[in-house]
C-alpha cells in the first residue's frame, strides 16, 4: 500500500512538473473503442472514420472492437469493467439506452459515465416518388381527412423512430396505423410499393433511393434546416412541433481522470472543425453537435427520462 | 478483370468453404470475419472477396451435412436427409460429388439470372406487401408433413414447439421483451444456427456416444465420386426445380437459401419417379437442395443491387462492404459504379469455377477425416463446434442454448420425433408472426386483407394445396 503511495505521489509530482507533456500527450496506446454493432454497421464505420481522423492529432494508435451480444448489453458490461485511464470507450448510440430500458442487463447505461457526445443523426420522413405527398403537413393532412386509413413506417418496433411517429400522431391530433418492420431494408420495400403513406429513417438509410430519384422527402425532425438540403423544410416549420435527437458519442468506464475527460473535448472538437472530416461525415448528413463531459451527461440523463416516459406511455415498459 | 481480383475470389472461396463446413459459422459470419480486413482493398476485390465467400459457404455446409449428419449453414439442413443416408451406405463421396456439381449448377444459373433479370426481378421483390411474405412463410411450413419422416402427429408437434422457440426476443409490433426473463441476452431472439447446431451436431454425437464403436472405415468409398452421365440424367429435373425455386426464394427478401433447399427438395420428391428412396439416400434428395441454395448466392444480390435491400444476413454483409467503399447499393449503383458491378459478375463466375476446383482437392481429406476412430472424432467435433459458437459473439449464453439444444435434440431422437419440422418452424416462426402482424396493423385488424392481395392469395392457395397432396400421400393406406 505504502509503495502504491509512493509511486502515485511521484506520478503526481510527474505531472506536475511536465503540465505540457500531460496536456499534448495522450497518456495510454493503443486505445480501444468497443461497438455493439457488427463490422459495417453504423457504429463501426462511425468509429474507423473517427479513428482515421483522431490518430494524427492524438498520436496514439486506436483499435476498433466489435462486441456483439445482448443488443449491446456485452459491449457495454466490458466497457464499464475497464480500467478507467482513458484506454477503452463504447461507442454510443440510443440503442445502449434503450437496451437497459427494455431487460435487466448486467450493466445498465447508467455502468458508463458519458465523455462526448459528437453527431446528432437527423431523422427524416420520406415517401414514394409516385405519392401524392410533397410535405409532411400534406400526409397530416390526408390522415385527419381519413381517420383509420394513414399508414406510417418505422424500422423496428422499440426503436427511437417509433416512439418518435406515435408522438407524431398525438402532436397532430391524427390516428394512423403505425407499421414496425425487421429493418431498414423491409421498411423501404412497403414504401416503395405503396403500402405506407410514409417511412422515417436516417438520410444514410434512404440514400440510395434518394440519389435514384425513387423517394421523396417530405419534412426533416431537427431544429434548423439540414446544410444539405436548404429546401426540406423542418416538422415545426410546417406546424408540427416535433424534434426526435438521435445521437452518436463515446462513453468510458466511471472514474476518468478530468485531464482525459477535457483532453477529448479539445480533440473531437478540432477534428470535427477539420475539413477533411467535414467531407466524410457531410455525405452522410451527420449534424456536428460536440459537447464536453459535463454536457453530456447532463444530455444522456435528460435523454434517457424521455425515453422512459416514451416507453412507457406506449406500454413497453411498465 | 484483374490478378488481384482472381485472388480475391480463390481465397474467399476457401475460406467460405472452410467457414461453411464449421457447424455454427453460418456464411454471414464467415462474410463479417473478413470485413475488417476488406478496408484497404480496392473495392471490386473487397466486393469479389465477400460474394465468392458466400459462394463457397453454401457449398461448405453441405460437407458436414453429409459426413456427419450436422448442416455447417441452415441452407444445407434439408441435404442432412438423403445426403447422411448415402454416407451410410458408404456413398459418401458420391453424394458430395452431386452436391458438388448441383451447387455449381444453381450457382452458374444463379448468377446469369442476376446478370440478365435483375431489373424485371426487382419488380417482383416489390410486389410482395406483409400479406405476401406472411402467405410465402405459410407455403414453406406447408412443407412440414413431408419431413416428418412417418409421424405426422410427431412432425406437427416438433413444428409447434419450433415456432414457440420463433417467438422468444422482441414483440415485432409492440417492442414488448417476450420470454426473454428480463436477460438482454434473449432481446434479439434465438438464432435459428446455434437451434440447428444443436439439435443436429450435438445431439448426434450423443447418439453416437451411445453407440457401440463404428464400422464405417471398412468397404468404404473414401474417394469423391463425381457423378456419372446416368446420375446426371437422374438429376437434371430437381436440379430444375432446384433453379425455379432457387431463383423465386433468392430474390423475395427475407425468404433465402434455408426455405429454398426445403421446398425444392419437396418438390423434387413430389415429381421424382422415385419417391420412395427419398429419405434413404437418394442422389435426387441431394441434388434438388444444394441445387437451390446455390442459385440463392446470385439471386439474393438482386434486391441488393437493384433496390439497396439487403435480402439476407449475408447479403446485409456484403451492403456493409459496398458502404465501407463508399459505394451505395441500389438503383445508382450501375451508373456510378458500372465497374465494380461487372467486376462482381466476373468474379462471381470465377467463384463458381474455383468452388468445384477447391472442392475436388478438399473433398478427399474431408472423407477421410470422418473415417478416423470414433473416441477422437467425436472429441474433435465437439470441440470444433463449441469453438466455432463461441467464436460468433464470444458468448458463453450462446454455448449453453447449443448444449441445451442439443439434449433436446437427443431426447427427440430417442423418442423419435423428427427434428427438421422443428427447425422449420425456428427458421419461418418469425417470418410468418410479423408479417401476419404487421398486415393486421395496416388493415385496421380485417382478415380480408390476406385475400385482396392477389400474391398473398396465389400463395395461399399453392400452400392449401401442397398440405392437402402431403396428408393425401401420408394418410393413404400403403
């Protein structure tokens, strides 16, 4: 015991006779960023196309892990019996959250103290190119003329999306069936066909059909317009009072040191300024949104009462 | 095309070969294995390298299908059947010779069917709305009494408790955890290949276990036997069928090889002018499965090419690859990345080639693996299929529902209750619910619904049909 004190006193007095080095140099290599998502998920490419970027300025190497199981629950228990120095981080995404919501994991989200929150993925509503639909406000519309006959989409059952279109239904005081499918991919097909009045997705998801010209969009769920497309207007612009934040961030074990903590925020924030990144993440619409430690745990928190409170209003959770 | 690209298909081919023969690493496995490694590639070797990885996945799972009675993917489930039977009767190098030389018939036809219809076929993926896949679910479980080997009461009950198995993980429509007692473990439902890894490769090591030390090394045709010009022409017509089924299951999404290989080799024995050897060891039993679940290697890619839709996991694999490119399946794809495309044809061509190449030269250590004394073979196997399981996800859950599945499995055969309509049932369970679901959800809860849609009723009816021939050839008095 005496001995572990003694060299943790002469690692501080280290420290702080270098306070340069301890700012410029991260202090562990290579550092390990763990996924629940497979190899070419959306995590995964999310962390290989930071990691690109971030090895140069941090002047460490970075290895990317997929850990798969439990919907992210196994990522997210080795995660958070890491040693928390700064050298293992799980990529977030609501799924981690809402994973802890619906069964009982072993390591909850509540495991992992949030470091940065770095992209807000904006979600979309978008219809067939055939549908007489050009706004959202047009499909309102249509469902209050129509009760019982609108048809809305969502990927998955328990998902963000969902939640987000049966808040749609109470926000506009409309009924409309809400359809979850296995997936994106399942999803696209009921829209293309005209079974759905309307899907909401990702604009990565929808991409393809979109550059093909074989969907349309018809109103966006940030708060301001996205760079990529000025002329969508958003849900509130069209008098629907509704914003769904899905986001993209990192997370590490509880008790990293403050120095790390703020060391990150500085470098996520140059390499998010950085033009080459700038190119990367622009393709796939990512919204650039940095917060720092303090900020995101305060975002995550607030974030997951939302959830809760959705979940339960829909009778998923009790 | 390129040295490199050439490359990309031979090595991906045995790797997929080797991949598919392990019980447990299904071809999407074997596929994401490879992922990371695709990154600093050129995108028509990246591409190339995943898709000859399927290739030859599909005909590895036919390997340990018929060697040892354990499909290594869940597309050679159904060549378990004939393919075992001729293995025990020492003909198990002519069997993998017809699954061989079926796979890369389906696999030829699979691909010029790619080539020459993707886009009308495309229109087809289309047309099929939740009322469609629930009636295309409802035509594969009609194949159940078929498979139930004699006991139709048994079958059904085997197919019941497979689609209870179907129902565990996420409630698709309301997002409701269902028996997963609260371990996110269970969340995302239980895969249908640790089910059939263990009901078929553990439980038959038990059976084995329980035997006394086998004869099999004697008189034995320890030597791949490709198939004669009378073999051929014994197999040409399920090889046929094997094609059209192929080809329809390839490019719905969601169906994929597993119900394909089924319903093919149902309907090989509905046509054969020997129905009777089906079950015990007919070459047509072989060659109608291998056949199909090869020509769904090309015809899976046709949603994912034409429409971006990832028809399979597989094939969700392979969008990763194109994405980690750059490249975005879909309409675009052949005016942006013309290329890459032709450059996947080719490869895909070079796949099927390699495939039969690679095959012979395996084939002959393979058989003479099986042949080694009892003790160590099975030690080997239960070792291998334990490592691949846990290799997938690193999950010692994932062990224990094999281990479990596999005590079932032993229990059924004990009792003798067949276990292929229970896999059936864990294959489609899932499948049929949602989409039963999901069309109830859109109609406001009207049944008419699955009438209206003309597919959904044509594949009603077609499976009305089938389920009444099968009871009529089961229940008729011999």
């Amino acid at each position: 015991m005496k001995r572990l004190s003694v060299v943790a006193l002469a690692g501080l007095a280290f420290l702080a006779t270098e306070p340069v080095l301890a700012q410029t140099k991260y202090p562990v290599s290579p550092v390990t960023l763990v996924t629940h998502s497979s190899p070419g998920g959306g995590s995964d490419v999310f962390l290989r196309e930071l990691t690109k970027h971030l090895t140069p300025v941090m002047g460490v190497s970075f290895a990317v892990e997929n850990v798969r199981g439990g919907s992210g629950a196994a990522a997210v228990a080795k995660v958070a019996k890491s040693a928390p120095n700064g050298g293992t981080f799980y990529a977030t995404t609501p799924t981690y959250i809402q994973t802890s919501l619906l069964s009982k994991p072993e390591v909850g989200y509540e495991g992992l103290d949030p470091i940065v929150i770095v992209f807000l993925d904006p979600e979309v509503i978008y219809t067939r190119a055939e549908s007489p639909f050009k706004t959202l406000a047009d499909a309102i519309a249509h469902a209050k003329a129509n009760p019982g006959k609108a048809k809305w989409g969502a990927a998955n059952p328990a998902s963000l999306e969902r939640i987000a279109l049966e808040r749609l239904k109470r926000t506009a005081g409309v009924q409309a069936a809400v359809a979850t499918h296995e997936g994106g991919g399942d999803l696209m097909i009921n829209v293309l066909n005209g079974t759905l009045d309307f899907g909401i997705g990702e604009i990565q998801e929808i991409r393809s059909q979109l550059d093909a010209g074989k969907v349309r969009l018809l109103g966006v769920l940030t708060d301001k317009r996205l760079p990529d497309f000025p002329q969508l207007a958003t849900a509130k612009e069209q008098g629907i009072d509704l914003t769904v934040t899905k986001f993209r961030g990192l997370a590490g074990p509880k008790g990293i040191p403050d120095d790390i903590a703020a060391q990150w925020e500085t470098t996520i924030r140059a390499v998010v300024a950085s033009d080459a990144y700038k190119a990367e993440y622009g393709k796939e619409s990512l919204v650039p949104a940095v917060m720092g430690r303090a900020e995101a745990r305060a975002f995550t928190q607030r974030f997951a009462v939302d959830v809760t409170n959705n979940l339960k209003e829909l009778g998923v959770i009790k | 095309m390129g040295l490199m690209t050439l490359l990309a298909s031979l090595g991906g081919v045995i790797w997929g070969i080797f991949g598919g023969a392990l019980p447990g690493i299904s071809p999407s496995i074997a596929m994401a294995l490879l992922l990371p490694f695709t990154y600093g590639m050129e995108p028509v070797n990246a591409i190339v390298l995943l898709a000859s990885v399927y290739v030859g996945a599909e005909y590895g799972g036919s390997i340990p299908a018929i060697l040892i009675r354990t499909p290594g993917t869940n597309s050679a489930a159904a060549t378990t059947i004939d393919g075992y039977e001729m293995a025990k009767m020492g003909r198990a190098g002519e069997a993998l010779g017809i699954s061989l030389m079926s796979g890369l018939v389906g696999g030829l036809f699979g691909l010029a069917v790619l080539i020459v219809a993707t886009e009308p076929l495309a229109a087809v993926a289309l047309a099929f709305t939740p009322p469609a896949y629930f009636a295309l679910g409802i035509l594969g479980l009609s194949v159940i009494a078929s498979l139930s080997s004699g006991s139709l009461l048994k079958g059904l009950f085997a197919a019941l408790v497979g689609l209870m198995i179907a129902t565990v993980g996420t409630d698709p429509v309301s997002g409701v955890p269902r028996f997963t007692m609260g371990s996110p473990e269970l969340l995302g439902g239980i895969r249908p290949i640790l089910v059939m890894v263990g009901l078929f490769a553990v439980a038959e090591m038990l059976d084995q276990i329980s035997l006394p030390a086998w004869d099999r090394t004697e008189a034995r045709d320890t030597r791949l036997k490709l198939p004669s010009l009378a073999v051929w022409r014994r197999t040409w017509k399920c090889q046929l069928i094997g094609c059209g089924i192929g080809t329809f299951e390839g490019v719905t999404p969601g169906a994929g090889g597993t119900i394909a290989a089924f319903m093919a080799y149902n309907e090989a024995r509905r046509w054969s002018k020997h129905p009777e050897e089906f079950g015990k060891g007919s070459v047509e039993g072989v060659a109608a499965p291998e056949c199909a679940n090869n020509v769904v290697t090309g015809t899976a890619l046709v949603p994912l090419l034409s429409l971006g839709i990832p028809g399979s996991n597989s094939a969700a694999v392979l969008l990763g690859g194109f994405m980690i490119h750059g490249l975005m399946p879909g309409p675009m794809l052949f005016q942006k990345a013309p290329d890459v495309v032709y450059g996947l044809y080719a490869g895909l061509f070079a796949a099927n080639i390699f495939m039969v190449l690679v095959g012979l030269v395996i084939l002959t250590p393979c058989i003479w693996l099986v042949n080694r004394p009892k003790p160590y073979l099975i030690a080997f196997i239960l070792a291998l299929v334990c490592s691949g399981v846990f290799a997938i996800d690193q999950s010692l859950f994932d062990l224990g529902l094999v281990l479990g599945a596999g005590v079932i499995g032993y229990g059924m055969r004990r009792f003798g209750v067949p276990v292929l309509p229970m896999v059936l049932g864990v294959v489609l369970g899932f499948l049929v619910e949602s989409n039963y679901r999901r069309s109830l959800v859109l109609s406001g809860g009207d049944h008419l619904v699955f009438l209206q849609d003309k597919v959904a009723l044509g594949l009603l009816l077609a499976a009305l049909l089938l389920t009444l021939y099968s009871l009529w050839r089961e229940l008729k008095p011999k």
